[in-house]
C-alpha cells in the first residue's frame, strides 16, 4: 500500500489541530461541520484534492498515515478525522441517531440494538453507502481485527471466466431487506425494486453486495433464492473470500484507509479485546457523498436514497458528541 498512500506531515497535524480548536475549546453555539464549505484547510487542499482523485476517477483505494491518535482524547481525535473528511466530502449520517462519525468497536453493552460494526466478530465483504468510505485505526484490537479490501471489478472478471452465464442475475439485482431502519414510507421490510449487485455505467463498474438483506428480502416476500440466483450469489461471495483477491490490511494506529465504495468491498476480521482494559479496539468511519461524480445505476441510486432517508440525512445536523 506504500506507492497509495499519503504522509500527514508536522505542518499538516497543525493546521488540523488550530482548525479544529473553536469545538475542541467547547464551541457553543458554532455549527457542527458536515462538508467542504463549513472547514478551512488550505495547507492540507492539494493533498485532499489529490486523494479524492484516485478515489474517485483511479484505483479507487488510499491509506492516509500520521493522524496523531496518541496525542488527544477520543473526542479531539474524532473532530481532527471529521475535520478532514469534511474536506473531502459530504459527510452522511450513518443510523437512525444521525452520527457522521461512527465509533466502530464491540459494544457488548448494546446486546438488544447491535448492529454489525458493534459486534467482535468477522465479516463478510459488502458495501456500505455511498461513493467513500473511510476508516480511521485509533486503537488495534489485542488480537485480529485486520481489515480486508477486494476489487468489484476483479471478482467480475472472475465470475465472467468460471460461470459468465451468473453475470445475468448478478446485474439485473434482487430487493434488498431494511432491517431496523427502513425508510419514511409504508414498506412491506424490504426494497419493492431490485438492487444490482454489479452493473455497468459509462464504462464503469459498481457493486452493492449485501448478502443478509437479500435473504432478509426474499425471506420477507415468501421468495426462495434457487437456481441460477442462488448460485449466483453464492458463487459472487466465494469470490470475495479468494486470497488472490482479497487485500488485508493491518491498519496501525493513526492510519486510515479509504475506498470508493461504488467499485471497492471491504470487511474485517474478527478481533478480541484485553478483557477489563476499557481501551479495546476503536475504528472511526466516514461515510462521504464526494463532488466528483461517479455514474451508478438507477436501482443503486434509488437503494442509497432510501437509505438517506432512513437515517435522517434530509433532518438538521446533530451533535452527538461531534461525531
């Protein structure tokens, strides 16, 4: 990952320290930073400027290094990593509590509401929202954790050489499950339209691939998932596990990785914490709506404007603790 990533330099962790000083002071009454316009980060432009281009029109994957996670407390972490995913983008409320910062980490506390960046355990690769996500190491876990990256466009070409007769299900899509979230509007719990989990726009891939929604869905609508459906996922998530594809990444703490999500899956490992330290593993995500724009399908569009809607992004600002 060395020839994509970036160095934060001494300069740099300065300017995003005095930016974030009016919050970090206790800010009143000043308004909670949600994109580009609402921060000011000119030392710091060029290298955003050119992050968002590999991301957006390149390989669609980049690590930033060097965010200062063992000088401050939680809370000036989070505003330092908001501040500068701001700049980047749009941030994207990510539940129903309306966070633009989600503290990922195992929240046994929260057993009856978990949802599944709460939880220790390991992930398939899937897709979240939007054109970035981002993900910021502030503590590693004892043990595991590592984090795992495939491209879309590489597990299309090896569904396409094996069984392209797949490829047909894959891009025509299946209703996708809302789970606890679903959008303003009567519903039967999942989406009345297909979502595509790889299609094709301008010359460009995408993918949403969410395998416990579509079972949800097809669960939900008395639907079976059989014959060439069925194989089809199933041959679309043995791929996603093949180690000529997948990348896994070890992220130190300080460091944080970000995809297009339009063309990028990721997961993570299952991890353990030291029991009783009160310091277990802690990732900071972003969800970002990038002004570069990327062409998805109308399904995808649809899905993520549902989503929207769900978790509140048409509804002011909250501060929860700034994130």
């Amino acid at each position: 990952m060395d020839e994509l990533s970036v160095d934060l330099t001494t300069r740099d962790i300065a300017a995003l320290e005095a930016a974030i000083a009016p919050w970090r002071d206790g800010g009143g009454t000043v308004p909670v930073p949600v994109c580009r316009e609402d921060v000011s980060l000119p030392g710091l432009d060029v290298v955003i400027d050119g992050l968002a281009t590999v991301l957006m029109e390149g390989r669609g994957v980049a690590m930033v290094r060097g965010f200062p996670v063992r000088d401050h407390d939680e809370r000036t972490i989070a505003l330092i990593y908001r501040f500068f995913c701001c700049r980047m983008g749009r941030l994207l409320s990510q539940s129903k509590r309306r966070e633009r910062i989600g503290f990922v980490a195992h929240r046994p506390d929260r057993i009856l509401e978990l949802r599944g960046y709460e939880r220790a355990g390991r992930q398939t690769l899937h897709t979240d929202m939007e054109a970035v996500l981002g993900m910021l190491c502030v503590r590693r876990a004892s043990e595991g954790g590592e984090s795992r990256l495939a491209s879309a466009l590489a597990v299309h070409d090896e569904v396409r050489a094996s069984r392209p007769d797949l490829l047909e299900p894959l891009c025509r899509g299946f209703p996708v499950g809302w789970g606890e979230e679903p959008p303003d509007r009567p519903n039967n719990g999942y989406s009345e339209y297909d979502v595509p989990v790889l299609s094709w726009n301008d010359g460009r891939i995408s993918v949403c691939h969410l395998p416990p929604q579509v079972r949800e869905a097809a669960e939900l609508s008395g639907t079976t998932l059989a014959g060439a459906a069925a194989d089809a996922l199933d041959l679309f998530a043995h791929m996603c596990e093949r180690e000529d594809i997948v990348l896994t990444l070890a992220l130190d703490e300080g460091e944080a990785y970000f995809i297009n999500n339009y063309n990028t899956l990721h997961a993570r490992n299952a991890f353990i914490d030291s029991p009783g330290d009160g310091h277990g593993r802690l990732m900071l995500r972003a969800w970002l709506d990038m002004p570069q724009p990327y062409p998805i399908s109308r399904g995808l569009r649809r899905y993520y404007d549902d989503l929207r809607s769900a978790y509140g992004e048409h509804l002011p600002p909250v501060d929860v603790s700034l994130r």
